[in-house]
C-alpha cells in the first residue's frame, strides 16, 4: 500500500480541522502539510495543536514550497485562494480536491479545464 502525501489548504478552519484529524488516524495517510493564509495566527504552530495532539507538522503560508513531495491538496478556502491553488497544483503535479464554494462561471470554467 502507497501512504499517500496529503496537504490540506485552510487547515485552521471547521474543515480544515475536521481533515487534519481524518488524514492524520487514517493508515494510508500522510499529514505532509498544513496551509494557512499569510498573516494567520496559526503560522509556524503545529498544525496537530488543532485536533488536540501534536504531528510535528508546522502550519506555513508558503504554497509552491510545501506542495514538494505532496501527492494531493485538499483546500476549503475561498474561490479567489483554490484558484490560486489550483496553478500551483497544476505546476507542482499535485492532485487537488476542491471542497470550497461559491464560485462563478469562470472559475468554473478554470476548475473544468484544470480537470482535463
């Protein structure tokens, strides 16, 4: 079984947190990193402190660098954030789930293509 490489965009949310504790209890999972906007109070804390028991993973604004090495993003952010990330998962070969809403028809229309 390959253990996958998981990073999770907007991590210190109600989904985010909900994420890091399925990722971080599931066996074929690997917490690689934790996402947050820059100036977020969470920075360079553990991302484990979250859900209550520490993983040794620190929260870090710096999407392009933390995507090395990671097999899949998670984000539930904003539309204007998962468009972004979306490039740089595009760029990185990283997969991307997109749980965030409240997108118009052209980011849809980015999304659809991107999934090409």
């Amino acid at each position: 079984m390959i253990t996958q490489k998981i990073a999770i965009a907007g991590s210190s949310g109600r989904m985010g947190r909900t994420l890091l504790e399925a990722v971080t209890q599931a066996p074929d999972m690997q917490l690689a990193a934790a996402l947050e906007r820059t100036g977020s109070p969470y920075l360079n804390k553990d991302a484990g402190e979250l859900i209550g028991a520490g993983c040794g993973i620190p929260i870090v604004s710096d999407f392009a660098s933390a995507l090395q090495g990671c097999h899949h993003l998670i984000d539930f952010t904003r539309p204007q954030g998962t468009l972004v990330h979306l490039e740089l998962c595009r760029q990185a070969g990283v997969a991307m789930v997109i749980g965030t809403t409240g997108f118009e028809a052209d980011g849809k229309a980015v999304i659809a293509a991107a999934a090409k």
